[in-house]
C-alpha cells in the first residue's frame, strides 16, 4: 500500500502547537531547542503572518518543573503548559501510580509563573474508589486556588482488563456509584463557573479569553499535522495515523517514507464526525456548515431532544443544553447517520 504524505499546512500559517501526550517534559532543554530550530526552519514562528502568537502548548508532569526548565520555556515561544495534577490526595496519586505529590502542583505553578507563563492549564479526574463528594469538592477548591487559567476534569475510566479493572471487580466498595459521579460533575459545573470560568466543552473549563485553541481546532473541523510514532493528522477529506511502534517509526523516516495508515473521509463520515466533536462545545454545531441532506436529517432527529429541553438552538447552532450533558454520548448517537 502506497503511504500519503503529510497533510500539507501553508507556510507561515502556524497557528498551535501541542507538545504531547506521552511525556514531552521528559526531553532535555537542549532537545526541546532542537526541535524547536527544526520546526522553525519549516514553518517560521518568528515571521508568522498572524498579528497573533501562536498558542505553544507543552505537557509538563508536576515534578518535571525546575526552575532551569521553566525559564526555557518562553525562549522557545512555549507560552501554555498543561499539567495532570489529577487530583491533591496522595493517597489517589499513589493509587494512580503518579511520580509527584499533591505539593508539587502548586510549587509548579509558582514556577512557571516566575518564568513568564501566564497560560497554565491543569487536569483534574474524580470518580475515584472510595471518593466522596466532599473529597471530590476539596480537590476543585485546591485548583481554584492555583488562579490557573484552565481546567480540564475527567471521570476515572479503569479499562476492561486492567490490573486495576481486576481490583475493582473484586472490591465492590471501590466501585463508584452512577449517581454520585452525575453529582460530582454538577458540582464541577457549578463550582467553576460561579469561579468565573467558562465551560466552553463537556470537560474543559477557561477564563476568559483563555480556551485552548488547540483543542478547540480538533472540536472546529480544523485541518492538523501530528509528528511523531503514533500521532494523528487530518486535512479535511483524509484521517492517517502514524505507526505506534517508534522504532518502525524511525526507520521508515530515515528512509523518506512515512509509516501511517489512512482512511478516506465520506460525507457521512464527516457528518458524523461533526456531530461528536461540534456537539461537545458550548457553541454547538453551526447548521449552515451541513448539506440540505445532512441538516434535514440532523433537524428531524434532534426535535425530540428539543421539545425535551436536552438541545437548544441559538443563532443556527444546535448544541446541548445542560440537562443535555448528562446524556450527551446517547444524543451523539442518535443524531449520527448509521
């Protein structure tokens, strides 16, 4: 099978970059130059077109944060960190097999903004073994306290199979109750947005001005290159993802060629597509960017979900309303063309 090239970005047309997942913090500064010299010979961030900087984000681990690190930080045009506290307990930190201690997030903050990073993102989960609202409650008010300008919260999802899938299978008091989880998220809500934060997308929350543009592309249909053993890339028509195994990975780069797979995008799928990642966002799904096919379609299923207060439409866009959340996956579904 022949491979397809990267999808093509015009020069100069830069707008994000987003070192992660894995562990990016793990390079040394001198690599983090490196690639930052190799990404500026192909698209020059110092000459960007844009009157705007583009948003560099990097993921950090807590204890990955020196101040020797920090201050490299903005000489490269990294001007976003995204940290994965998780939670403040130590306790549940061990019990993710987490490297730092609930101290070390904000001694990171402090940091990072000693060295001029005044856009710092933190992830928080909740849904643990034994958790309690209260828990739940300490761990959002000890993230507020940070002043950082981005939360993103998830729900502890334990795959099938897993050592620690095994343990909550045999311990029945660790497994968390369906209600309590809808309750934590409410108060996630709540508790953010009295804060001042914006609940821009299911997970995400941002003050003002501050919503991850990054992310906010993948949710917006636009077109990214992902570099890297197993990163993804989309141009609008075609999905490819590299090879995951990094040593294949290498070998096919140093032999001009890029090992990926791909899929072609149909109008359906893209259709789809839109649904699952338009629908996530506060904005919704903007219904003139739909053929008269797709948005008759789109418009029949989502009545009843309209006249049951779960959807709302606002300016042309369909999106959920907050009694929707709750059972977003359910309406994604049904608005999806089988």
């Amino acid at each position: 099978m022949s491979l397809p090239p990267a999808p093509s970005i015009e020069r100069g047309r830069i707008d994000t970059i987003y070192l992660g997942g894995g562990t990016p913090s793990q390079l040394t500064t001198d690599q983090l130059r490196q690639l930052f010299l190799y990404i500026n010979k192909v698209y020059p961030l110092t000459t960007h077109h844009s009157p705007l900087t583009p948003e560099i984000t990097i993921e950090m681990n807590p204890d990955d944060v020196t101040p020797e690190y920090a201050a490299v930080l903005p000489q490269l045009g990294i001007n976003r960190v995204s940290m994965g506290a998780q939670t403040f307990d130590d306790e549940r930190l061990r019990f993710l097999h987490r490297r730092h201690t609930s101290s070390q997030v904000p001694q990171a903050v402090k940091i990072l903004r000693d060295a001029g990073i005044q856009n710092i993102s933190i992830d928080l989960m909740y849904g643990f073994p034994n958790e309690t609202l209260k828990d739940w409650e300490h761990d959002i008010d000890a993230a507020l306290a940070l002043g950082v300008e981005h939360i993103s919260a998830y729900c502890l999802m334990i795959e099938e199979g897993t050592p620690l899938w095994k343990l909550t299978i045999e311990n029945e008091e660790w497994r968390i109750d369906e209600e309590l989880e809808r309750q934590m998220y409410e108060l996630l809500i709540d508790k953010l947005t009295t804060a001042g934060y914006e609940h821009y997308e299911i997970s995400n929350f941002a003050k003002p001005g501050y919503r991850s543009l990054h992310n906010s592309s993948y949710w917006q249909d636009i077109p990214y290159i992902g570099l890297g053993a197993a990163a993804h890339s989309y141009d609008g028509k075609r999905r490819s993802w590299n090879v995951s195994d990094i040593k294949q990975y290498i070998e096919g780069i140093e032999q001009g060629e890029r090992p990926c797979e791909y899929e072609d995008i149909d109008d359906d799928t893209h259709y789809n597509d839109r649904i699952t990642t338009a629908l996530r966002t506060s904005d919704g799904l903007e219904l003139s960017t739909l053929s008269d096919r797709h948005r008759r379609f789109c418009m029949k299923e989502a009545q009843k979900f309209i006249d049951d207060g779960l959807l709302r439409i606002v300016d042309n866009h369909l999106a959920l309303t907050r009694k929707g959340l709750f059972v977003s996956d359910y309406i994604m579904s049904s608005l999806m063309m089988v």
